[in-house]
C-alpha cells in the first residue's frame, strides 16, 4: 500500500513540477512579447501563476482530455474482447487473476 501512495504521490509532484515550470514559461513568454507590443507591465511569477489559474477556470484546461470514447481505446477494447472470447473459461479467470495482481502491485 505504502508503494502504490509512494507511486502517487510520485505522480502528483512531477505533475506539479511541470506545472510550475509551465507558469515560468508562461512569464518569460509574457515579458518578451506583451510590454512591447501593447505597452502593459511586465509581469511577476505570482501574477502569471494566477492568470492561467483563471484561464483554467474560464476555459477548461490545458488540453488534457482523458475519455473512454477515442479511437485507441475503442481498439484496445475491442481486441480484448476478442482475445476473451477465444479463451477456454479456465483461461479466461487465469488470466484475470493475473491481471488483478499485477493492476493491485
């Protein structure tokens, strides 16, 4: 249990991590381009930080888009019902076994 937090917790700081550096990109971008096309203030790491908080609640997102319904995943589905219905019933709860402790570690 303690690996599958660990694994998570993992997760959430490399996701962090990006997020942060997406916001310094966000700056460096904003200082270049905006006070000398438009005449506005450069603006400090806080400030950017707070503008993509806001176009994330305005907007809805970055571009991540995680569904059942793409094409890939329709594909895999569609495969494993295929490779499930070849197997014999002994298989078939084998391999679901398997497949439950490997998800589980």
């Amino acid at each position: 249990m303690l690996k599958s937090i660990l694994k998570g917790g993992g997760f959430f700081v490399v996701m962090a991590g990006l997020f942060l550096l997406l916001v310094y990109g966000f700056e460096i971008l904003w200082n270049i381009t905006v006070p000398e096309l438009f005449g506005l203030k450069s603006m400090t790491y806080g400030m950017a930080f707070r503008v993509l908080i806001i176009s994330r609640i305005l907007i809805g997102g970055f571009g991540f888009r995680w569904s059942n319904n793409n094409e890939k995943g329709k594909f895999w589905r569609e495969r494993m019902k295929m490779k499930m219905e070849t197997m014999s019933e002994e298989e078939r709860s084998e391999f679901k076994r398997k497949l439950w402790h490997k998800c589980k570690d």
